[in-house]
C-alpha cells in the first residue's frame, strides 16, 4: 500500500519531563560530529536531540487570493473566503508549522497536542486525552477554516463540523520524503498564497536534500556494509509492538539516513505487528524508536526482556536502539532536515549526540486503521 493510515487510540501528559536532559541545547550539525569509523561496530542506545522547533516565515504576512475553491485530499471541493481564525491539525503538528512557516501563524487560533513550539504554545488546546479531537473546543473558538488529515479522530468531530458550516480541508495524510513539497503547496492552496507555498515546499525538499546528499556521503556505500534498520513502534502499557515495514514512512526515513531498509528484503509491508521470525529474519544491526515508546518498556533492558528474540540480532546484542521524540521522527515538513541531521548524527557519530531540550514532548500512539470516509 502506497502509504499507512492511521487512527488514534490515547495520548498522554504533554507537560512529563524528557529524561534525556533539559536545557537549550541542540544537535550538533553532521558536519561537526565525530564519525565513527565502523557504525556496525558501535554499542550502546542514543537519543537524537533536537532542539525546540523554530518558525522561519517565508514571507510576512503574505497577500491572500481569496476566496478560494480547492479540491482537497479526498476529492471534496472547499471554498474558503476567510482564513482570519485558522485550526490547523494533525497527529504531529506539522500542519500547524506549515501555517506558521507560511506567515500566516497570527490567524491561528488553536492547536492540538503536538503542537509545541512557542509561537503556538499558549493556544487554546482543542485536543484532549492526548489527541483526542473535541468538538465544544473546537466551536468554542469559532474558526473560520479547519486544515487538517485523517490522522485525527474522531472523524463524526470533522463531519459536525461540515455540517456547521465551517470549511474543511483535508490534506494527504502520507508522511515521506516523496510529498515534502506537495503537502506544504495543499496547505497554502487552501490560504490562498499558492506561491509562498511552492517557496517553502521548495525550501523545505531542498534542505531535505542536502542533508540527504550529506548523510550519504559519510554512510557506508557498499550494500554488505550498510546498517540494516528496521522502525520498531512501541507501546508496553498496552501490549503493542510493531515493526513498520514498506509504505510506512519508515523507509522512506531509513533510505534517506543511508542504511538497508530491512523490511523491503522480508516483504514487510504497512504496520504489522512483531513476531520472532519476523524480527529474526530481519536481523536488524540498529533499531529506529520514538521516545516515549521505548519508556514506555523502560528503556532497552525492558525492550530486551519483552521482545527476547532481539537478542538474536546485532542491534539486540549491541544494544544498537536510537530514539527520538515520538512527534518528530515521522513528521516530515519544515524539520525534515533537522530531523534527519540529528538521527544521523545519532547513528553515525553516537558520541556527538546531545540530550534533547524539549521538556514536553507528546506520545503519538498510533495504530493499523482505514482512513476515515
């Protein structure tokens, strides 16, 4: 399947502490990092930093053309003729940051759980038990466009709100490397400033790129000698444990960190859940982790424990788990390139990686569902 839809079951504290350490620090740039000299030879887990996130407007106050009629992800026709109080809402809260990075962040009105940077910190949230959509939240503020996709429920919260009368635009719900662009150009289409948003789709897939290029240039080039990664989704107070395979996101993120994308070799498509064969075959040297999943197991010994037939991979026996803040490891938007930085400098360069600042970070639970009708 040509990407993974999710639903959402439960969210948590947005306000816990990061055990990886606060303060304003940020990763180190790739360039800078101590490479190791053999990534497979390296033991021990790392978090990927990264530091709060940080709106970088393509214009300011940009002119808007509106009205506007779009035809949106799911092929309903959309007029917008004012967007002076915006929602914009997603399961990472890169919608929200779209918007910001587009200039038009003053007619955000409110957010949901994952939206943490400080620009959007003190809004109204419109989320609850984690990201859990609220309908009286969301008329309370009484937006005159509603941006979101189908990661979000429940989906009967968006249909009232339709039948409200409030317009609705649906973006694509994919996140990967290869919609970048054109997930930033749905959001601007609906603002009616189609040009800044083909400036920062721009912006964005080409500072993706450079890093892309920059990690490639350090990880090993020979196929025997790459990293086998794998993406292990994780929630131990619930029982779950997945591996996500082709048409997740994941590999698009594992390819663009220079390492073999097991998953594609063993047939592992969409979001499935862990079996011992599964992962024996995999025979992964380095597992990719959000944060709060792996707490979620206390820590690698937990991992270890719960999932024993780890121990009968490389990334198990060394001990070979990178993690990194469950709202931004799978998000792709304006932090791609961050992100990528700070998963590289974890994976290639463990000794240059530094603890996380944010003290906020959100669980992103997620799983196996159809988009919503």
């Amino acid at each position: 399947m040509a990407t993974l839809l999710v639903v959402v079951l439960a969210g948590c504290d947005a306000t816990s502490a990061s055990p990886h350490g606060e303060g304003d620090t940020a990763s180190i740039d790739l360039s800078d990092a101590k490479l190791l000299d053999d990534p497979k030879a390296y033991e021990g887990p790392t978090h990927a930093g990264l530091a709060e996130a940080s709106i970088d407007p393509i214009a300011d106050h940009p002119a808007q053309a509106l009205p506007v009629t779009v035809t949106d992800a799911q092929g309903t026709k959309v007029k917008v003729t004012d967007t002076s109080r915006i929602l914009a809402l997603d399961l990472y809260g890169t919608l929200s940051q779209t918007v910001f990075n587009l200039g038009l962040g003053d007619y955000v009105v409110g957010r949901d759980i994952s939206t943490q940077f400080e620009e959007a910190r003190d809004l109204p949230l419109v989320t609850e038990n984690g990201h859990e959509l609220v309908a009286e939240k969301i008329l309370e503020l009484n937006p005159s466009l509603i941006i979101t996709d189908s990661t979000l429920g429940p989906w009967d919260v968006i249909l009232q709100m339709r039948d409200a009368g409030i317009p609705v635009v649906v973006t694509d719900s994919t996140r990967s490397m290869d919609n970048l662009a054109s997930l930033t150009e749905e959001v601007a289409a609906a603002l009616g400033v189609p040009e800044e948003g083909t400036e920062l789709g721009e912006r964005i897939q080409a500072e993706a790129d450079a890093k892309i290029a920059e990690i490639a240039a350090i990880a090993p080039q020979n196929l025997t000698d790459k990293l086998r990664m794998v993406f292990l989704y994780v929630r131990g107070q619930s029982g779950i444990y997945y591996m996500f395979g082709e048409g997740s996101g994941a590999d698009s993120l594992i390819t663009a960190l220079g390492g073999y994308d097991v998953a594609g070799e063993i047939d592992w498509s969409g979001m499935k859940p862990v079996t011992d064969e599964g992962i024996i075959s995999a025979q992964p040297d380095l597992i990719l982790m959000m944060t709060k999943g792996l707490e979620s197991v206390d820590g690698v010994d937990g991992l270890l424990d719960r999932l024993p037939a780890l121990q009968q991979t490389p990334a198990g026996q060394k001990r070979r788990i990178v993690d990194m803040s469950d709202t931004a490891i799978l998000s792709y938007g304006p932090r791609t390139a961050e992100v990528l930085n700070a998963l590289a400098v974890a994976i290639y360069a463990p000794d240059s990686a530094i603890a996380d600042a944010r003290t906020d970070d959100v669980e992103v639970d997620l799983e196996p569902g159809e988009a919503a009708k």
